[in-house]
C-alpha cells in the first residue's frame, strides 16, 4: 500500500517541486521529512528525500565555490550521435573486458581522475562505452559519480563475477535503490512525464489499479498534467517511488558460463566468454535491450552502405527518410525494402515499419 502520507505532507511536496531557488526547495523538502510518516514501509522514501537534499545542497555548495574561483571535476561525458553504454562489474573482473572493447587501460587512477570512457567499433556501427565499474575498494565519493554516468547512459551492461554473481547482483541492487535508482532487466513499472497541459493521460493498464484511482492519486500530490506509462503489473506503490524521484534504468547482464536467466529476461543476457567470438549476436543483443534496430541504406545505384542506420524499434520508413536526409522526407512517395536473403524487395508507403537488417531504398 502506499505511504499513507497526510494531505498536509502532500501539500509541502508539491511546494517543493514547484519551488526553483534550491535553498527554498531544500527548506520545503525537510519540511516535507519532518511531516512524513516515519516506519518500516516509508524507508525507501526516507532515504529518497535524503539523497534529494543532500544532492541540492552539493549543488548549491558547488555554485558558491565556481563563484569564488575554485573548481572541481564535472563528471559529465557528452552524448554524441552513438548509442552510449555503460559497463559495470567489479573492478579486477571488468577492467580487462573495457580494454579488449575499447582498446584503452582503465586504471585506478583514471577512474579516480573522471570518466574513462571509449569506442567500440563492429559492422560499421560505434557505441560509446563508459567503464563505470561497481566495486567497494573504489570509495563512495568516485563511486556516486560513476553512478551519474550510468544514470545518463542508453543502457547499462553488467559484468557478472563468476564466483558469487547472484550476492554481486543482489548488492549492486541495494546500492541503487539507496541513491534512489532501480536497475533491472525488465522494463519499468511506472514511467512518468510530467506535461504543461492535457490533464493526465494514462499509457497501459495496470492489474492493481484502475485508471480514476491513479488519476485521483496523482491529483493528491497537485500532478495535474503529465503521461503515465504503466506496466500490468504496477502498483500504486510504484508511482508514488516515482513522483518521490525514483529513476530507472534498463540493464543488461554479461554472464559466467550456465548462468539462469535473470528475473526470466533472456534477451537481457549474454555469456561473457562469447563478446569476442560471436560479437555480431553480443552488439545485436545491447541494440534489442536499448530498443535500436539496424537499417542499411541504399542507393539508386545499387550501392548498400557500409555504415548502417540506428533507429528506435517500430520507427516507420518515413522516420527513416527523415534521418538519411531532410529533403528525402519532405518529397518522399515511396521507398523500397529488402528483408532477408534472396528475396525480392517490397514497395512500401510512408507508414511501414522497419525491422532489424531490413535495406531500405527511398524514393521522391
């Protein structure tokens, strides 16, 4: 059940999302804490608001000290026009794999310096690649910067040890749920995105609740407009984590040999011992679990390129048009694709949906 939290602690909330100052806002947010019920089920929540508080007042403290002159390391990594990932795992276990991916060493002292991050190159195809290892000899302050990037990251891929993987996975867990992240293969209960008008428009069913109980639910915390993407399985539970900060983010595992699948997902999982000899089945793997497929162009020639297109999954061939050149899908009237070997292509209109490995000629 959710938090039970009063109308008085829900108005407080509302006031400090609303505020922009970060010192008001962290004023309302321990106004907020102090107005909270406080017991077993509310200390994830508790620990949410204290991260909140505790990342505003760094920020604020940062503020005064680029005012003063001082500096500090941003650790940011810019996304550019390649999918960007970021590989975890301990450190002994993982460093060696970042290499052999992106050609560069990734010691102790890098990492302690800012972000480590290469380019992995198959096929034509480059995604970035941040080695944000997960290991307790590393030390929580460079450790919750790591976490940043991986906040930030398309997707993120875990290098399970082969000795006690499930305890590593089990903790890699709970360190994210306390910084108020949830990592996990499935995809999230709630996604939530809040709107400038349109009232509340829900995306999905649940099982748990019905539509007016979450829109009366939302209204109790002053969240009038927004869209809401739910799973079958979302409770009200999970949109409280969520208007409460809770981020999620997609996961993908490399595995020791014989290794379940886990939480049942097998498309988020790879064996290890297999990235170097099948790497064609490795990167189609990270492309499905980040929602891409690959779509070769071709031209009136004949000629396919050798650089495939990445486009969101279920993208329709005007989509398509539009990323190979503007002019393409202003004058678009017809394009023609081949999916498969040997057979001959189709003739298709702007609303086609394209499939991974599908080449695609465009016609205006």
């Amino acid at each position: 059940m959710p938090t039970n939290i009063t109308a008085e602690a829900r108005a407080r909330w509302a006031q400090a999302r609303a505020a922009k100052d970060p010192k008001e806002k962290v004023r309302l947010l321990r106004e907020f804490y102090s107005l909270m019920p406080h017991h077993k089920s509310t200390e994830r929540l508790e620990v949410s608001i204290k991260k909140q508080i505790s990342n505003l007042e760094d920020d604020i403290h940062a503020a005064k000290s680029r005012k003063t002159g001082s500096t500090r390391v941003e650790w940011q990594v810019e996304k550019g026009i390649f999918p960007q990932v970021a590989l975890s795992g301990p450190y002994e276990h993982t460093a060696p794999l970042f290499e052999r991916l992106t050609g560069l060493a990734a010691t102790l002292f890098e990492i302690h310096r800012g972000p480590v991050v290469g380019a992995y190159h198959l096929g034509g195809l480059t995604l970035q690649v941040m080695f944000t290892p997960y290991d307790r000899t590393i030390g929580r302050i460079v450790q919750d910067r790591l976490l940043y990037l991986i906040r930030t990251s398309d997707l993120l891929l875990i290098n399970l040890p082969p000795k006690g993987w499930s305890e590593y996975w089990a903790d890699f867990g709970r360190w994210t749920l306390e910084r108020n992240l949830e990592v996990s293969p499935k995809q999230a209960a709630v996604e939530l995105r809040n709107m400038p008008t349109g009232g509340i428009r829900l995306v999905g069913k649940s099982d748990r609740f019905s539509e007016s109980e979450m829109i009366s639910f939302l209204q109790g915390y002053n969240i009038l407009n927004c869209i809401v993407k739910v799973s079958p399985d979302a409770t009200l539970d999970d949109v409280e984590a969520v208007i409460f900060g809770r981020a999620f983010k997609k996961c993908a595992f490399l595995t020791p040999p014989s290794v379940p699948p886990i939480d049942g997902v097998t498309a988020a999982s790879y064996d290890a011992g297999e990235v170097f000899s099948s790497p064609g089945k490795f990167v189609d793997m990270l492309l499905l679990n980040m929602d891409l497929v690959r779509v070769n162009t071709r031209s009136a020639s004949g000629t396919v390129a050798a650089r495939p297109l990445l486009v969101r999954k279920n993208s329709r061939v005007i989509e398509v048009a539009r990323d190979i050149h503007k002019d393409l899908w202003r004058n678009f009237k017809y394009a023609k694709v081949w999916r498969g070997t040997g057979r001959p292509p189709i003739r298709v209109g702007k609303d086609f949906k394209v499939v991974n490995g599908d080449v695609i000629e465009v016609f205006d």
